[in-house]
C-alpha cells in the first residue's frame, strides 16, 4: 500500500483524534504483552529497579532484558548493594545486554552519586537524571513516569515512528518529538502514550511493512513514509 506523496498541509486538514484514537489503543493494546518496564511500574518496583533495568534495556529486547535484570538484582538492588560490586562483577551478571561494558561502568558511577548526592534515593527531577552518566531524555523520563507515577513524555523510537506516521507530529528525531508532545498532547495521555505506543509499534505498527490491516486506528492515521504495507 502506497502512501500519497502529495500530503495536506497540516493548516489544512482536519485535527488528529487524538482523543479518540488514545481511547482505542487504551481498549485494545492491554491484549498484546506489555513493554517491560510499565510491567515494572504496575508490580511496583522501585524507581532505582526502573532506572537500572531501563539502561540495561537500551538497545537490548525486552526478552533479553527481563532475564539480566532480574539476576541483578539478586545480587544487587540497591545503589549500596550495587557499588559495592566491582566493574567486572557487574559486567558478568548484565552480559549479553547491548553495550554491556560501558553499562556496567554507568550503573557503579551512578550508584555513587545515588549515595553521595541523593542518599542512596533516585531523584525525582528530570534535570537531575539527566545529569546521571548514561541517562538519556528517554529513560529520564521513563524513571519519571513509571518510577514515580510523574508527568512526563517518554519518547522511544516507536512513539517517535509512530507520531509521525499518523501525522500527528512532523519532526527529526525523538528529542523534537518529545517538545512538540508536551505542547500539544493532553496531559491525561502523558503516562501512557510511551506505553500504547510501544505496545503498538512492537506488534503491529512495525517500522517495515506495518500490519495496517490489523491496526484498531488505521483509520485515523495517515501513513506518512508508508510505501508498503499487510
């Protein structure tokens, strides 16, 4: 399925549902398996188990993430507990997570400053994450969401993919993204796009030949980029 190449101004078309397109994917996306850190924020997992398991997760499934994360944290839970560990004792129990060196590295650094600055608590101000070694917009905000239940819009590959292709947004990369959602998306829909989306883009709006077919709001969507399509 082509899409046409000659797209509307947005000044010109009608307003994106995004009210009743949130809707829908909030009644149908619990059917598929949950992205694995809001599984994390649902069973009630502390936001330094969040923020660990989501750098772990950071070019690595969730399939692999859900077995390393866990044998962490047997061993390791705590930012204490963590940096008490060597660099080579953390290496051995996160491999085969992407970047699994330079990971290991960040999770001892960032338990330090957890207990010099913090006093062993994650903070809760999206400044103050960021400026933890390895914590990117994307996992801040995630801690902030699914850690602490906060506002804040978690915008991954998929929540940036998927804005664009329904023309909801034009922008680059995740970070514009994640500006032109917190000016325009509702408030009600920040803790859970990240979620939706995800969900979504892990089974049906694939980044290659999306299943169109299946989508609950294929209707709704523009299929900006799409040339071909199930």
């Amino acid at each position: 399925m082509t899409k046409r190449a000659d797209l509307p101004d947005p000044a010109e078309r009608q307003p994106f549902p995004i009210d009743t397109v949130m809707a829908t994917l909030a009644a149908t996306m619990p059917h598929y398996a949950q992205p694995l850190i809001d599984q994390m924020g649902g069973e009630g997992a502390t936001p330094f188990r969040i923020l660990v398991a989501t750098i772990l997760s950071l070019r690595t499934k969730d399939t692999l993430t859900s077995v390393v994360a866990p044998r962490l944290f047997a061993v390791a839970d705590t930012p204490a507990a963590l940096r008490n560990l060597s660099e080579a004792q953390v290496t051995e129990l996160i491999f085969p997570v992407g970047f699994y060196r330079n990971k290991a590295r960040s999770l001892r650094e960032i338990s330090r400053i957890l207990l010099e600055q913090y006093d062993g608590k994650v903070p809760s101000e999206l400044d103050q994450l960021l400026a933890l070694p390895g914590v990117g917009r994307k996992t801040a905000n995630l801690v902030l969401t699914a850690g602490f239940g906060l506002p804040g819009i978690c915008v991954d590959i998929h929540v940036h993919r998927i804005c664009n292709r329904w023309g909801y947004v034009r922008t680059r990369n995740p970070d514009a993204t994640e500006m032109v959602l917190r000016a325009q998306l509702p408030g009600t829909y920040w803790l859970a796009i990240n979620r939706l989306l995800v969900t979504l883009g892990q089974h049906i709006c694939l980044p290659i030949a999306p299943k169109c077919s299946l989508c609950p709001i294929a209707a709704a969507c523009d299929r900006v980029g799409v040339t071909r399509s199930r």
